[in-house]
C-alpha cells in the first residue's frame, strides 16, 4: 500500500527552483534511499515532503490525504517525523530531555512508556540518559537525533545523511538501527551520501540529479551496477 506520493512536484525557496517534476512513492514498511551528488536536491526533496520547501507545482499525498502547502507541525501531527542532518538534537538538554522534547506535539501519558522502548533500539544512549547531549559522541548525537524523530510515533520517518561524518564502525551500527526501525513497522525514506550504507539496507532507491530524478531501481540491482558512483556521483 502507498504511504506517500509526489506526483510532478516543483519545488524549492521563495522563487528559485530546486527541484522539478519529482514522481515518487514510498510503500508503508519499507526504505526508501534518495541517493546523487551534492546539489542534487535530496534535501530539498525531504524538505518539500516536510512543508519546509516552497511547492510551485504538483500534489504531495500522505495516507491518501494531500498535504501541499500544509506547515510543518500539521504534517508531524499527520504521521511524519523528521531527523535533519544539522542542528537535530538540543546540546545544552540531557538526552532524556531531548526525547521528551521530541514529543511536543503528544498530549498522552505514554511518554515515559515510549522513551523506555527507544532506548531497547538505541542501548547506546540509554546509558547516557541523563548526560548532556554535547557530550555525546558524534554516532551517540545521531543515534540520538533519530531516537527523537519517533517520539511523534510517525509512520514515516525522514533521515537526511543519519552516517554523515561517522567512521564506518558507527555508520554501520546506525544503519542497523534504521533497519530495525523499519522493522519495528515505520517506513523511511533516508538521504544518504554513502550509497553502499543506503542500498544495502533499503529496499528501492531514487538517484537524484540537477535536481530531477534520474533513475529508480531496486536497491539490489542498483548495487549490481558497477558503475553507478561514475554515472551519478560525479
């Protein structure tokens, strides 16, 4: 079943366009890669999913339910979370606190409940609990960053570059946390510079491009293409 689809979307900041003509859809329950060079558009491309981004043309649709033009507090309260690569945790909070932050939208009594299921994902920051999150590592920070994201239970989860400036050891373990969150039942969609991470653990990829789409494929046969790096990465 389609979660979300962007049918012929344009989008980008006040009148200058990123992005054009973007067809996509993400299944409920399974990763979704957004992969390209840097300047393609994958951010902009979460942003625009996110209400961040200007939409000129197009229908974004959520559960069957278009949220163009929506604000980004609407479209968290509709099922989606977001985990942006720059400024995604409160360093001066303690990594509880984070995650209680992370809930603002919540009215329920499940809190408490919900941090303790987190941290079964993430033991690395349970043991950091009431540490300041400046002090955490830069694999804890992102760990951290994510954990907060689904504190809003979304049922789908934007990641922008969650292995961005890890050593391999730590992206490694933070791509396992993104395939144990996907099967915990939330589906994502997670930009990724490392495109070997990404398709190792999703299930289709888009490549991105000047700011057009320019393949789409199963991550398993888009693994087989030798010469991917050279055709998209360049």
């Amino acid at each position: 079943m389609v979660l979300l689809e962007l049918n012929s979307v344009s989008s980008g900041y006040g009148k200058m366009v990123v992005l054009e003509n973007i067809n996509m859809y993400a299944d409920n329950g399974e990763i979704v890669s957004l992969l390209g060079p840097n300047g393609a558009g994958k951010t902009t491309l979460l942003n625009t999913i996110f209400g961040l981004a200007d939409v000129f043309e197009g229908d974004i649709k959520f559960n069957g339910i278009n949220i163009r033009g929506k604000s980004p507090d609407k479209i968290a309260n509709a099922g989606i979370g977001y985990s942006p690569q720059q400024q995604n945790i409160f360093p001066n909070f303690t990594v509880e606190e984070n995650l209680m932050l992370g809930a603002y939208l919540r009215r329920d009594k499940d809190l408490r409940k919900d941090i303790e299921e987190i941290f079964k994902i993430f033991p690395e920051i349970e043991r950091r609990r009431h540490n300041l999150a400046k002090t955490l590592s830069g694999g804890e920070r992102q760990m951290l960053a994510v954990a907060r994201a689904l504190m809003l239970r979304p049922k789908l989860l934007l990641c922008d570059e969650p292995t961005a400036g890890l050593a391999p050891k730590a992206a490694s373990l933070l791509a396992g946390k993104i395939q144990e969150i996907k099967e915990r039942g939330t589906t994502v969609i997670m930009v990724e510079q490392n495109a070997k991470i990404a398709l190792k653990i999703s299930d289709r990829a888009y490549v991105l491009a000047g700011g057009r789409i320019v393949a789409h494929d199963s991550s398993a046969n888009l693994l087989m293409k030798k010469d991917l790096e050279q055709l998209y990465f360049k």
